[in-house]
C-alpha cells in the first residue's frame, strides 16, 4: 500500500467514526442556528432601512438614529458571535478533535 492510499484510508476511517460524526452534529447544531439567527437579525436591518426610513430616521440622542444604532449592533453582534464560538469551540469541540487526533497519531505511527 502506498502512503497516499494510507492517507486516504485513514481519512476515510476518521470520517466514518462516531466520534468524527458527533463533532460534525455538534458544530452544526451550533452554527446552523447562529448563522440564521445572523441573517435574519442582518435582513431585518435591510428592511428596515428599505422600508421602514421614518422608524430608523428616528432621532434618538442629538443627531444619533436608530439606523445608526442597528448597523453599530451589527458589528457588536459579529463579534458576539465570534467571542460565543471561541468559548463554544473551546468546551464542546476542541476536546473531541483533540481525542480524535490523538487516537490517529496513535494509529500513523
């Protein structure tokens, strides 16, 4: 067997464990929601800004508007979710991708 085929069967292995396929189900229980949660927090914006101009036209502290305050969340949101991931990552994922390297180190050696 060459190392290339080596490689590809190891890979194949790994893709098929039940370990590799709980961390697949984890990461997109996590991300599935938050990217459509993301979308349509950013979609209401639009919406917003297209249809509803009186609404985010309003003046709330000097000449500061609620269009101003939404599109400030937008990037506050983004990097919520960002700092939410890496704490997410940090409990429920990366211990499972480490098990699951440490067990192919193990296997390739």
């Amino acid at each position: 067997m060459t190392a290339r085929q080596h490689d590809s069967s190891v890979y194949e292995q790994i893709q098929a464990s039940e370990q590799f396929q709980e961390l697949r189900r984890r990461f997109r229980a996590w991300a599935f929601p938050m990217t459509a949660a993301f979308l349509t927090w950013y979609l209401l914006y639009v919406i917003l800004s297209a249809w509803a101009r009186d609404f985010m036209g309003t003046k709330v502290i000097g000449n500061i508007n609620v269009a101003l305050i939404f599109g400030l969340l937008q990037f506050v949101s983004t990097f919520g979710i960002a700092w939410a991931y890496s704490r997410f990552a940090g409990r429920k994922l990366d211990p499972l991708a480490d098990e699951i390297r440490h067990e192919t180190e193990g296997k390739s050696e």
